[in-house]
C-alpha cells in the first residue's frame, strides 16, 4: 500500500466513530501529529449530536454513561467547529442566484426565506411532510409506519441499517397504533417503494436496499419529534444486536430511564465481556431501585479495579463514589456522609480542589449529611461549594443550581420555611430560564417548592403543584420511576393535610403498591412511604414527627 505524505480523513457522521470501541483522544492525536505524514482531520456532526456534549447534557448523566460521555466529549472538543446555519445570508443567496440556471437551485432559493438551500436541495422539508402526510387513511399510512420504526431505531443509538425482516415485524404496532385496517392500508412491498423513491432525484424517506438493509435519512431526526420508544421496539431490537451494540443501547436506555430495558442489554453486554458493562449495569440496578444489588456488583468491580491499577485513579474513584451514593439512598445516610467525606478528601488529594470529582464528592458528603439529619451542617457545607461552583462553572449551570436547590432545601428543613420557599421561587425562575422546563433540575426545584408551600399552611395549592409535576413526571419518566413515584407520595400527604383523607389513603397505598414493584425494601422512599401510610391508616399525624419530610 502506497504511504502518502499528506492525507484528508472525512469521517461522516463523527458520533458513528465514538463509543467504547472508537475513536480517543489519543488515537486522534496520534493521528494528526505524525512527523512522517501531514493529516488533516475532517469530520461532520449534526446540531443535535453536537448539543449531546455540552456541560448541560453532562450534569444528567452518573456512572458510567458520565465517563464515556467526558471519554467522546474529549474528542469532540478537540476539534475547531465551523458551524453551517441553515438559512444563507441575503449575500449568500444573491451569489446563488448566479447558477438558477439549474431548476433545483432556482427551486430552492424560492424558500431560502423558511428553509435552508442545503436542506431544500435535499428535499428535507418536503420528505417530512410527505412522510406525516402519509398516515391519512388511503395515502400511504403502512409507508409511514415503516419510516416511524425506522427513525426510533436511530433514536436508539442502532447505527446499522436495518434488515427487511426487521422492517416487516417492527413497524405494525406503530400502524395499529394509528388505526389499522382502519387506515386502508397498502402493501408492505408498495410501502417499501413508496417510502425508498427519491424525492426530486435526491433523498428518500428510507435509504439503502434489501441488500445492505435500510436506515432514516437524517433530517429526519432532526425534525423536532418528541417521542417515548415503545416497548415493542426495545423487546425485538436487544435480542438481535451484538454485545458492544447490546452495550449502546443499555446507555441509551439508562439515560432515558427505561431501565428495565437497560438491564437486559447490559446484561447481554456483560455476558461477553464488553468493557464498562458491569459498571454500567450495577449503576442502571441501583437508580432503579434495587440499591443493594448495586452496591454488591459495585463491591467486586471496586475489588478488581483496586488489584489491577493498584494506585487510586477516576476509575476507582467513580466506583467509591456509586457505592456511597447507593448506600445512602438505600437508608444509612450517616454512613454515605462518612464515606464521601473520605472520598473527597482523597480525589482532592489526587486529583485536585477543583476537579469536577471533588466537588461532587463534597456535594454528596453535604446532601447526605442533611438526609442524616444535619441540616445546619449541610449548608455549612454547601455554602462554601457554591461559591466554587460559581468561581468555576458559573451562575447558571445545572451544578450551581442544583447546590442552591440543596441550600434551600436543608434550610426549609431545619425549620426555616419561609426563607426556604424564598429562595426556591427564586431559583425556579433562573433555573427555568437558563435549562428549560422539562429539565431534571427544575423539576426537582418544582417539587421542593411545593412541599414547603404547602408546609407553609397551603396544602391545597401544595397539592395542585404537585399534580401537575406528577402529570410532567409521568410524561417524561413514567409512572414508577423513582421520581415520580416519590412526587406521587407528597401529594397524597398534602391531599391528607388538605383533608381529604380517604382519598390520600387510597392514593398512597397504590404508591407503596408500586414501590413494592420496583425499590428494593431497605430503600429509603419505600420506608417513608410505608411509615406514611401506617400513620395515614392510624388517624395521623401526616407528618412525622422530629421533621422529616416524609
């Protein structure tokens, strides 16, 4: 094979070359600092992807799913981005006009004013409302079907084309979902051929062949469709993909708290060894709830990692750091506090003051502390982490408001409320502002708010807060996700506080039916839970006494 000097590398999609087989930071590296060869590294990224690696997306993400995000992060950020807007300048467009010579430029620079030329060449805009146009009854409804289940797949993490067979067994829950029979459908061959034909001789809904398999043309991803995966998807994809795929997918699911779904795939990842599942499996167990299991997977991972590496490293040091956490929510707070105050100390030692796994370290060590019952000490602790929080990240990141949300909450908890509810109202305007409303953190400020409003002498309107979180938290998560689950439980004590007490009772005893489903039995809300329905069945009082939450 012939060396060259000077060589362009064009990677096409940079996501479908990162992951736990792919690129490093140091492969990169490597690459473009050879002295025998000058490599120019070119790579393409769509908005959304890109947006997946900014500090904002990081601060959802624990365990594992952290680690690999910083590990593709670290590539990402290595390069130079040149950013393409999609609609062209009026500059832009006058220099096009000088080739609408060709019908599809002149076509396109008729919609510059909407849509993108890029796009509009590609035919984007007009192949997304074909493809919703579709699912009228006589169109092409079985056709759209097809392109559904192949867009969901991508939504996955799958990155293969996708076989026929698949195509044929996984789009009919998504028809029948729409009406069925009822839609007239057509054929699946007419269907297949309908959704592959080429809009304008240049993109089409499916691309690909029965051959090498179909997969969604891109814009279609990009369409701004907010969707749950459907089960049927889950059930018949893990099966059928590889391990390091099986891996993917697991990820995927975690982050979207599926986790049910996670564990099977991670299961299977870890069945032939791919690296990073048994962490990433004991994490999914224990933010599901079964806190137990978790901390003894967690055990034999930290065991391994100590014999192999020998000297403590971030490896390590996100194992201590899950174990802690999973032991506090599993009911010992005090000792939680005890072991990341250790950790704190040591990742300071090792990896400095400032390293964002100090700092966490130090947060957890306060929230734990607070959950044990010491809340002055708690915001003793945390009022110092702030201020670095601020020094180094920032008044609007996810971190910084989630050590304020902390703050208020011990504060509201060591008897303060009115300086609590304060301070929450506060930081719910700031933080819906800078991450949105349906983010994780303000939901979590959404319900702080609600618990001291109502704790303030208005359990009515505590309870009309809590509702409407608890219909936000079922869209996004489900109705027996730890969150919603714990959501769920206030209301039904705010309801009792409201009197209505024979329906907080039958509320609550469908939440610890649920918890009983899904958290383990040392888990700290399935306790509070069942304490709360015992005092509800016994005539009170709703809240406990000493000040506990619940």
């Amino acid at each position: 094979m012939q060396a060259y000097k000077r060589c362009v590398v064009w990677l096409d999609d940079l996501e479908n070359y990162l992951g736990p087989d792919g690129l490093t930071e140091a492969a990169v590296r490597r690459m473009i600092s050879e002295p025998e060869r000058a490599t120019v590294l070119i790579a393409t990224m769509r908005a959304e992807e890109h947006r997946r690696y900014n500090a904002r997306e990081g601060s959802r993400l624990t365990g594992t799913d952290r680690d690999l995000w910083r590990a593709e992060r670290s590539v990402v950020h290595l390069a130079a981005p040149i950013r393409i807007e999609r609609h062209w300048t009026p500059e832009e467009c006058a220099r096009g006009k000088a080739h609408a010579g060709d019908p599809r430029i002149a076509s396109a620079l008729t919609g510059c004013d909407r849509f993108g030329l890029a796009e509009i060449l590609a035919a984007g805009p007009e192949l997304l409302d074909a493809w919703r146009d579709a699912w009228s009854p006589g169109a092409n409804p079985r056709g759209a079907a097809l392109v559904t289940a192949a867009v969901d797949c991508r939504a996955l993490g799958l990155r293969r084309n996708l076989p026929v067979s698949w195509l044929a067994e996984l789009h009919q829950p998504y028809l029948e979902a729409r009406g069925g029979l009822r839609l007239h459908p057509e054929s699946f061959e007419d269907a297949l051929a309908w959704a592959c034909q080429p809009t304008h001789a240049t993109s089409s809904l499916l691309i690909g062949d029965a051959i090498l398999g179909y997969t969604a043309f891109d814009y279609l991803l990009d369409s701004g469709r907010k969707v749950t995966i459907p089960d049927h998807l889950w059930n018949f994809v893990i099966p059928r993909v590889t391990a390091l795929e099986a891996y993917n997918l697991g990820l995927t699911a975690h982050r979207d708290s599926r986790f049910s779904h996670a564990e099977e795939a991670l299961r299977k990842a870890v069945s032939e060894d791919i690296a990073g599942a048994d962490f990433a499996l004991a994490v999914t167990l224990g933010d599901a709830g079964k806190q137990r299991a978790a901390v003894s997977e967690l055990r034999v991972i930290l065991t391994r990692l100590q014999d192999t590496l020998g000297t403590p490293s971030s490896e390590i040091f996100a194992v201590r750091h899950q174990i802690s956490y999973f032991i506090g929510e599993s009911g010992d707070q005090a000792e939680a506090a005890s072991q990341f105050k250790i950790l704190a100390r040591d990742t300071e030692l090792i990896l400095g003051t400032d390293h964002v796994d100090t700092l966490s370290a130090r947060r957890q060590h306060a929230h734990f502390t607070g959950e044990a019952g010491n809340h002055a000490d708690a915001v003793r602790l945390l009022q110092p982490l702030l201020a670095d929080y601020v020094r180094l990240l920032g008044d609007t990141h996810p971190y910084t408001l989630a050590t304020r949300r902390s703050i208020a909450w011990f504060t509201g908890l060591g008897g303060d409320v009115p300086a609590a509810t304060t301070q929450l109202g506060q930081l719910l305007r700031d933080a819906s502002v800078a991450l949105g409303n349906d983010e994780p953190h303000v939901l979590a400020i959404r319900g702080a708010l609600a618990h001291f409003i109502g704790r303030a002498g208005s359990p009515e309107e505590a309870a009309q807060l809590l509702d409407s979180l608890r219909r936000d938290r079922e869209r996004l998560l489900g109705s027996l996700h730890p969150h919603t689950l714990v959501t769920r439980q206030q209301l039904a004590l705010f309801t009792a506080q409201a009197g209505l007490w024979s329906n907080a009772v039958g509320q609550l005893e469908q939440v610890v039916a649920d918890m009983h489903q899904v958290l383990d039995a040392a888990h700290t809300h399935r306790r509070s839970a069942e304490r709360a329905l015992e005092r509800l069945k016994n005539g009170g009082p709703v809240w406990p006494r000493g000040g506990g939450w619940a």
